[in-house]
C-alpha cells in the first residue's frame, strides 16, 4: 500500500519522521506549486526578518529532508492541486501517476503513532475511508456541545487521513470538486467511516470545558490510536503558555517529533509545539497521579 503526504506546510517534517518512525515505507510526497510560490512570497518580503529564512525554497528544503533520510521516496511537485479541494486535487494526481488500488494519504501535520497499512485495508471495504471529524460522536460525556450551539451529529468528515481505493475511482469523481465527490460518494454508499484511532482528533472547540477526567481519558485512548491530528491547536496563538489552554491534547507526541525535526520548521512553531508538549506531559502526569486510572479506563 503506497502513502501519500501532501506537503501543504511545514507539518510535513512531522509526517514524515513519525512515518519514518514506524517503518512504514512506500512513500510519495506531493507537494503543491502554490504552497512553494506562496512562501517565496513570504520570504522575498521579509528578506530582512532571519525568521522567515524558513520559508524560502520549501520544495528544496523538503527533498534534503528527504535525501538525507536514506529513504526510497518518490517526491512530485504539482501545479494544478489546489489545496481548498485536497481529496480531489490528490486523487487526480495519483490518477496521473497510474497507480492503483488502495492508497493512505495523508496531510501535512499528522502525526502516525503505529504501522496503520495492514488494519486500514481490513476496515475498508468500499471506495473510501474517512473519519468523521468530531470528537463527540463517539464519546457521550461532550454533551456541552449542545449548549454552545452545535449539533448532536455532526457527519462532517476529517481529510487529514484518508483511503482511496483507485480501481473504483470514475471519471466523474476526477472532475468533481470535494463537496461534490463526498456527497455523491455519502449518497451512494461508497464511504467507509473508519474507527476513531485512525483520527485521534480532539476538538479545538472544546477547550477549557472538557474535563479532567477526559483529559486522561483522551490520552491514555491516543496510545492505541494510529494518527494524531492536532497540528492546528498545537500553534497556540498565545505567546504565554497555560496548561489549562491545552491540557485537553496529547502535545507530548508533536514535541517529540518537533523537537526531532525543528531545524526545519520556523522557529516560532516548534517553540511553542516544544513548550506545548513540555507542559502536555506534566500536566497529564500530575493528572493520572491523582485519578484512579482504572476507573477511567471502564468509563
């Protein structure tokens, strides 16, 4: 089974050391002309900013990466993905690419705890495999979702990981755009919704509101999952750190590999990634010390 990771940004360098990791070979990496075009851009207006050196040849820095791990990856630059339409945007690039049968593929910023290949094909009997994206579904104790407004089921999906199995791929779904593939393809029944450890996603929208019952709770569940999709609250927007801000998230895993891979991630991001997790740890273990874990563990 052949994985792809779309380098959307500089997530990618966790993907790929957290794949690298777990031995999971077969790789091909798609990275997007206008992400590469974009951060240029960045870099060219900010030339005198040492920070924003980070930015400057994304495609080059990310085939050193590449090289310098020894690994057998193929690496293709698109021109036409657009990012805002990733699953179709990739499946026509596999499509190009001729390959066939079952694919992963993966976004940038997923962080892969176990060999995930062999399960992925067991769970998938249709065209596709997608997690539903919310947290809740799954877990009756986020009932405060209601209170803020948000609906008791919620059948949005998660792209961050994502199977395709190409030998079931039409010509329409090539021309579709996402919303259009996903309807059609929840309509005719060709989605598979795969189990939640494919997609260990917490939800931003919880915040302080979650427990700290669940916040053990979630992360003794991360251990067993086989992806982490935590890239976006991981940047927290605060310069000052509070565990309460993010003591909800299992952070020690993107700390890990942050700080494995922070040569090549702006300096900002992984500082706070780093700090994160450094917090994220202590605050679970203090948590875990003082909770019977058993009981939580049959809740």
């Amino acid at each position: 089974m052949k994985t792809f990771v779309i380098a959307q940004h500089h997530g990618v360098f966790l993907t790929l050391q957290s794949l690298f990791n777990n031995n999971i070979d077969n790789i091909v990496v798609i990275i997007p002309e206008s992400q590469i075009s974009k951060y240029n851009k960045m870099y060219k207006e900010n030339t005198s900013k040492q920070e924003f050196k980070i930015f400057e040849d994304f495609d080059k820095r990310v085939k050193r990466f590449i090289d310098n791990s020894g690994k057998n990856i193929d690496l293709f630059i698109v021109d036409d993905f657009d990012v805002a339409n990733a699953v179709t945007s990739t499946i026509r690039t596999i499509n190009t690419l001729e390959y066939k049968g079952y694919i992963t593929c993966l976004m940038a910023g997923t962080i892969v705890l176990n060999d995930f290949r062999k399960e992925v094909k067991n769970s998938t009997d249709k065209t596709f495999g997608l997690c539903l994206s919310r947290v809740y579904q799954e877990d009756r104790h986020l009932s405060m979702y209601h209170m803020i407004g948000l609906p008791k089921v919620d059948k949005s999906l998660d792209i961050n990981f994502f199977t395709v199995n190409m030998d079931n791929i039409s010509e329409n779904d090539i021309l579709s755009n996402d919303i259009q593939l996903l309807n059609n393809a929840s309509v005719t029944k060709r989605i598979t919704h795969l189990p939640r450890k494919f997609n260990a996603k917490d939800d931003v929208l919880i915040g302080n509101a979650i427990s700290a019952r669940q916040t053990v709770v979630h992360n003794l569940r991360s251990q067993d999952s086989y992806v982490l999709n935590l890239w976006n609250k991981a940047i927290s927007q605060y310069d000052r750190l509070k565990s309460e801000d993010f003591f909800a998230y299992p952070f020690e895993h993107y700390g890990k590999y942050a700080e494995a891979v922070k040569d090549n991630l702006p300096f900002t991001t992984a500082h706070r990634i780093i700090k994160n997790g450094n917090e994220s740890r202590i605050w679970a273990g203090g948590l875990k010390e003082c909770i019977d874990i058993i009981d939580l563990i049959n809740t």
